[in-house]
C-alpha cells in the first residue's frame, strides 16, 4: 500500500514516545510505502486534493539520522491508499482547511480519521454526547455561570481552553482561591472565549487512564500519574506511565461512546478517563502506543496496520 502521514516535522518526532512514528515504523515494516507531509504541502487544483509527498524511511536510532525524506513529488491524492491525519492540536483555521481540502478525496482513500468526523469532534465538547459517562461539566464563557455550578457541585473544578492539548491551559478552580476570577479571565479572554469546567475529580491523583480504541475496540490502557507537584498527569508535563487493566467502568463508557465514533469515522481514538468517568475524546492525534506496546507487548501499531489492510483489501473487491 502507499500510506501518507501528514504530521508536524519529522525532525521533531520522539522516537520512543511518538505515535506516529511507531505506526510509521509498522507500516514499513509490513512492506509498504511510506510518505511524510506537512499542511502546507497540500494543495487542490481541477476539484481534487493534490500533496507533495516526501518518500520516508524512518529508524529507532538516534536523530537526525531516524529519519530519511526523499525530494517531494507532487501527487493527486487519489493514488493512496490510506492517509494519517497526525498533526498535533490546536484545531485552528489550517486544520480546518486540511479537512474540506481532504474532503475531495474521501471517497477514494481511507483517511484516519475522517475529515468529516474531524471536523464535528472538538476533543473537550464531543465528550458532551455522552453526559451519563462524564463528570459533572459547563461550558461557558461566563464567571457568573462557572461560580453558580461550582456552588450548586459543593467542589473545586478544572477549567480547560476547548482548543488546548497535551494540559496547557488546564487549572484547578477553587471558589476560595484569590486567583478564581483572574484564571477565568485568562481562560476566557475576559469574557471573550468559551472554556469548559469540569467537578475536581480526587481520583486524577491515582492517575488518568488513556484508552486506545480502533474502529470503537479498545486496543488496550495506560495510566498516566501526575507529579506531586502537578494538577495534570499529561506525559507532556512530566506525568509517569504506568501499565493498567480497563475495569468495568471503563467497558461502560467504551460501549456508551463506540457506535457514535464508528458512525462519524472517528477510527483511531484515545479516550481519557478519571475515576471511571469521561473527560476527553482525543481524535486529531491520540497518542500512547509506544507506551501500550512497552508495558504489554501488544503491538498495537500491527492491529492498527492490519486493519488498514484489511479496509483497504474490503474496499477493492
């Protein structure tokens, strides 16, 4: 097959950390043509999506040798197989963009995920189709309505941007602390920007548990541990990965939430969880495979390459 991945530079990636690269690794491994792109390679001409793909071929050893990119060539879309959408939030106006460009080609190649499904799925508000699984949870852009919820939920909060990702941003929200109306402020732009504020969960001290799900089956967990000195448990502020089962509720949420993301051709999902309730759907690009891989020796990047396969081998006959 020939698979595209459109990502932030390559020169970048984390080779033991980077979901990207783990599946970049697999699908050459599997034989298969490997291209990188970034968003300002994409183009449309004559009512299809056209993209300067660099060939690549990528390693486990150190940078900058992890990484070969040939010279680009310019090339109507249509000729993949599979496309990764795999650059990192925020969802802004270039985003948006990739997707309707992406929209021409939808049709002829599988693209994970859907531009579509993209495009409906802002990763803080798309949890808000599921309220039986979540924490009690506002969206808003008023102080006013985040002080009355705080007040009727007798808790502390979390305030979070709805365009944030890897916890920039997120902060814990107490009535009692000087700071309140200054990090709603801040948050908000005064007033200008919606946030969502969600009930303080305790159990985030024992870790946030990412679920990894493909086609709304999960692939496995990871739970990631907070610092003592830190609110979030993100990897990207130091928060530790530890290895974990999925429990009860855990199932609960995945059967609540599988048929919507299947429905909306959300195909490579990572949920997060706090004390078996539902704080984020991740769908731009989830991340925790390598860790998954690590602690189980699961291989989830060959489940994710063999269904590929198996879609795209369905889809010809």
């Amino acid at each position: 097959m020939r698979i595209a991945f459109l990502m932030d530079p390559i020169e970048r990636v984390l080779i033991d950390k980077d979901t990207t690269f783990a599946l970049m690794l697999e699908a050459q491994a599997r034989g298969h043509e490997v291209f990188s792109l970034g968003p300002s390679d994409l183009m449309a001409a004559e009512g299809t999506a056209y993209a300067r793909l660099s060939p690549t071929r990528v390693e486990r050893v150190a940078p900058p040798a992890h990484a070969t990119v040939g010279p680009a060539v310019l090339t109507d879309l249509r000729s993949l197989d599979a496309f990764f959408v795999r650059t990192d939030p925020p969802f802004d106006s270039t985003y948006l963009y990739v997707t309707q460009l992406l929209e021409r080609v939808r049709d002829h190649v599988l693209v994970l995920n859907d531009p579509r499904g993209l495009r409906d799925a802002n990763e803080k508000l798309y949890a808000l189709h599921f309220p039986e699984v979540m924490p009690r949870t506002i969206v808003t852009m008023r102080e006013d309505d985040i002080r009355a919820f705080l007040e009727r939920i007798g808790t502390a909060g979390v305030i979070k941007p709805l365009d944030g990702a890897g916890g920039r941003g997120i902060m814990v929200l107490d009535l009692k602390d000087q700071n309140f109306r200054s990090i709603i402020e801040t948050t908000t732009d005064a007033g200008r920007r919606f946030c969502m504020v969600q009930e303080y969960l305790p159990a985030v001290r024992v870790g946030d548990k990412r679920i990894l799900l493909l086609e709304g089956e999960p692939l496995g967990a990871i739970l990631r541990v907070p610092r003592a000195d830190e609110a979030r448990s993100n990897i990207h502020v130091g928060g530790s990965v530890v290895a974990c089962d999925l429990d009860a509720d855990d199932r609960r949420i995945i059967a609540a939430v599988a048929p919507k993301l299947r429905a909306d051709g959300l195909h490579f999902v990572g949920l997060d969880v706090i004390g078996g309730r539902l704080t984020e759907v991740n769908v731009t690009s989830p991340t925790g495979i390598q860790e998954l891989s690590r602690f189980t020796g699961s291989q989830p990047e060959a489940k994710v390459l063999a269904w590929i396969e198996n879609r795209v081998r369905s889809a010809s006959h």
